[in-house]
C-alpha cells in the first residue's frame, strides 16, 4: 500500500527538483545577461532554429542584433558569428580556444559512432585522425595529383559534348572518380550511378541533414537518448554506413594480400595504421568521410562555377578572354597556366563567396570564456561562423549580392593577398582537403571556360538561390546551354588525353 510518508518523500523530492530547475534558470538568465544579444526564446525551450535556410534568417539577426548574436537551444548556448571582421577576432585570433566540436549525439556519437574526423572532439583520436590526413592531403602531397585531376577535367568536357543536359551529374563523376581513385585506388572509370558511390553519397546527404543545428532534439536534452526507438533511424544508418567503409577497406587489404593493391590513402593507412594508432573502424571511417566529404563538396562548387557563368555572360566572357591570351584554342589549360590565369582564380574565389557550399559553417565548442565587444561567449558554447552573412558583410565585400570577381584582384590584375573568405573553415578545424578541392576547382573552371560559351536556357530560367536545406548545400538541378566556342574542342580534348 502506498504509505503517507511514500508520498510525503514524493512530494520532497518534486519540491527539489523545483527549486534546482528554478535555480538553474535564474543562473542562466544571469549568465545570459553578460551574452551578446539575440531573439528572445521560450524560458525553458530557448530558440528554435529557422526552417528551412537557417544561415539565411540569421543574416537578417545579423542585421538585428549585430555582428556576433546568441540563442540558446535549451540549455546549450549558440553563438553565431555574422560578420567579416568578427569571423576574423573570435574564429581565427581565438581559433585555440575553438578548436573542439561540442557534443554531437545525433550525427556524432549515434551516426558516426564518434569516429567522423569532422565531428570527432578535441583529444588524441582526433590528433591522430588529423595527423593521418594530413600526411596525405598536404600542398606539397596535394600537388602530386595534378594529372589525375587533368586528366578527369577532361573527360568530364567529353562528357559534356556527349550529354550536355546531364552536366550536374558529369560533375559529381568527375569528384567521384578523383575522390575514388586518390582514396582507394580505384583505375576502373568510376560512374555516378555506380552502386558504391551512390551508397557513398547517401551516407553524405543523410550526415548533412542530421548535422544541423537544431535537427535533432536530443542534442540539446541528452536524455531523449534513453528513450526506446527514439535513434532506432539513426542507428541503423550508421551500421549501414560502417559496413559499407568497412567493405571498401577490407577490399584495399585484399587487393595488397594479392598484390594488386594501387597506391591510395587506404593502403598508405593499412601500412601505417599502426604507426597512426588507428582501430580498424577509425581507419575505415576516415577513408569513407574522406570519399564522401571530397566528392560531395567538389561537384556541389562546379556546379555553382557552371551557374553562375551561365547567370553572368560579360564576366564569363572576361575570363574566357585571358584563356584565348595564355591558351589559345589549339590545346587545353593546364596546372603550369595557373599563375597566368588569375581571373579564372578570382572567378573560383567569387563562386565561393558568392554561393558558399558550406552556407551555415559547422559548429566549434568555445573551451574558454571569450570576450568580445564586451560581450560574454562562456566556455562550452556552441559557435558558428555563418559563411552566408560572412560573405554578405557589406564592409569587406560592397554590394554583396553582385557577383565581382574582380574584387579579388588588384588594380595590377594580380589576386589579391589582403582578402579571403573562410569557405574552409577557420582555425584548427579548416578543412585538410582545401588544396585538392582548390585545384579541382582551377582545372574545371579553366576547362570549361576555354571549351564552352555557357548560356542559360530562355525558357527555363536559373534560381540562383534554388539549393538543398543541408550542411553542404547543391544547387538543385537547374538547365544551361553549352556551346563549343571552337569547331576543334573535341579533337583538341582527344589529342591532349591521348598524351596522357
């Protein structure tokens, strides 16, 4: 029977409770007092996070509340950095203290049995994570892979004069088969439709839907993780993901065991896997995450390289005229034209402003206090560097929403050394695979400008804002017009893979 004192101990115990939750909301709405300022949210629940487009409803709280804005999504504070020089001040001057990811339950630890690099917390996996990549992704390494990216730039041109309609997935083969081929050794041509790179993708798209801020509920009250069938979704995808990097791996160990294994990153981090002190998993995980981040992103930035010389003619036409200066028609660009073709960089470096691919940035866990401006970024706070107010800060980039990409040369024609944009990343956590995505990005704009005039189709207009709601974003399918600005673009483009 259910005694008196039973409930007497009862209702102790909820007046408790009370007064610890009472407690702790007034000592946060004091902490919150010292925070930079933003909306107003719930007092238990905090702030929803927008839908759909989040990095653009927060470029109008840039506008609001300032340069640097906080919300809080129950009891985990945001910070979100909103403009060029703050970026600047907190993300890369502080970059030491922004160096973790916060806790990520959903994508991290459940998705990615907390073995992603890109959402792996600071501390010796992710040194040792880091360390493998970097041996393989450095500028001194990444420039090794210049042919290959030549020679796929190319064949993505053919591609085009074969099925010009289908340009969007010619792109995601060539990052496909590049990817592919430097991760594990893969010399058969790689198609998109291919059952393993579909499944790579997958994976991708289903990391960028439950990496964003706000998509999962139990990042921000942990408890809901002990609630039955709540991550059963979750859980799943991830044993299908793991069994699928697991397979590609134990290929690789096959392929050396018969002697037939190509140079790669997998088999450079089976020889060494002890050296890096890396499980099994680990090692599986980072080539996968490496396939799957390198593609995804890379086709995602040529596609924005193809609509925005469909969207902007006369820029286009500029760059295609330094191309007929240093090329000319009777060959195709190459790596040793880079330094020469500063406009076709500064076009890559507009794209990237322009329509950043990474539009929200990925959340860095403050492991400090910060003051900035006065204002109070506490220790364990989530903070955002938003790419998309970034690249809209008036200050930096005057009228923004125009597409320059004159703005990143001097008055010499030269690119310019005084302006970036951190499309990358900031501090510590900048993505390792920068300098193959750049040169990627040089080859096939230098290629499909010197072959192609790219027009868009009249009875079809581009929505140069039409892209997916996920962490790295594409430009959903959208129609252009290639035409060959030389009867020999063909016979050209034969001739130079022929000499390959």
């Amino acid at each position: 029977m259910f005694s008196f004192q039973s409930s007497l101990e009862l209702l102790v115990l909820a007046g408790f409770a009370a007064v610890v939750l009472v407690l702790a909301f007034r000592s946060g709405r004091r902490n919150e007092s010292a925070l930079p300022p933003g909306p107003v949210g719930h007092w238990l629940l905090g702030n929803e996070i927008p839908k759909p487009y989040a990095w653009r409803k927060f470029t109008e709280y840039t506008k609001q509340y300032g340069p640097v804005f906080s919300l809080r999504l129950g009891r985990q504070v945001l910070i979100v950095i909103g403009s060029y020089q703050a970026a600047v001040d907190v993300m890369e001057k502080q970059g030491a203290l922004l160096a973790d990811r916060p806790r990520s339950i959903a994508a991290g630890e459940i998705l990615s049995g907390g073995k992603r690099t890109l959402l792996v917390q600071q501390g010796e996996r992710l040194k040792r994570l880091r360390k493998a990549l970097h041996g393989h992704l450095q500028p001194k390494v990444a420039v090794n892979y210049e042919p290959l990216q030549a020679k796929a730039a190319l064949i993505m041109i053919i591609d085009i004069l074969h099925d010009p309609q289908h340009f969007q997935d010619h792109a995601k083969k060539y990052a496909a088969s590049v990817i592919m081929t430097l991760t594990y050794g893969k010399t058969t041509p790689t198609s998109y439709s291919d059952p393993e790179v579909q499944m790579v993708n997958e994976c991708t798209r289903r990391l960028g839907t439950v990496v964003k801020p706000g998509a999962w509920a139990v990042d921000s009250w942990p408890i809901l993780r002990y609630v039955p069938g709540y991550l059963s979704v979750l859980n799943r995808h991830h044993r299908e993901e793991l069994a699928l990097f697991r397979g590609q791996l134990d290929n690789v160990r096959n392929q050396m065991t018969a002697g037939t294994a190509q140079s790669s990153f997998a088999k450079e981090l089976i020889e060494r896997q002890v050296e890096y002190g890396l499980s099994d998993d680990e090692a599986a995980y980072l080539c996968g995450s490496l396939f799957g981040a390198g593609s995804d992103t890379t086709a995602a930035a040529i596609a924005v390289v193809i609509m925005a010389a469909a969207s902007f003619p006369d820029l286009q036409a500029n760059a295609q005229k330094q191309l007929d200066m240093v090329v000319g028609a009777d060959r195709t660009p190459t790596f040793n034209d880079r330094e020469e073709l500063p406009y076709i960089e500064a076009f890559v470096l507009e794209t990237f402003r322009w329509r950043p691919i990474s539009s929200g940035g990925f959340a860095h866990r403050a492991t400090e206090d910060i003051i900035y401006n006065g204002y109070l970024i506490p220790k364990g706070a989530t903070v955002i560097g938003n790419h998309w107010s970034i690249a809209r800060d008036p200050d930096v980039f005057p009228d923004p929403e125009a597409f320059r990409p004159e703005r990143w040369l001097t008055p010499e024609g030269t690119i310019r050394e005084d302006l970036r944009f951190y499309n990358f990343g900031f501090g510590r956590r900048v993505c390792p695979g920068q300098h193959l995505a750049n040169r990627s990005l040089y080859i096939n704009t230098a290629n499909l400008l010197w072959a192609f005039k790219i027009m868009p189709d009249p009875t079809r207009p581009i929505d140069t804002l039409a892209f997916t709601d996920t962490a790295n974003s594409h430009p959903l399918p959208f129609q252009v017009k290639f035409e060959s600005r030389n009867p020999n673009v063909f016979k050209t483009v034969k001739a130079a893979l022929e000499q390959m």
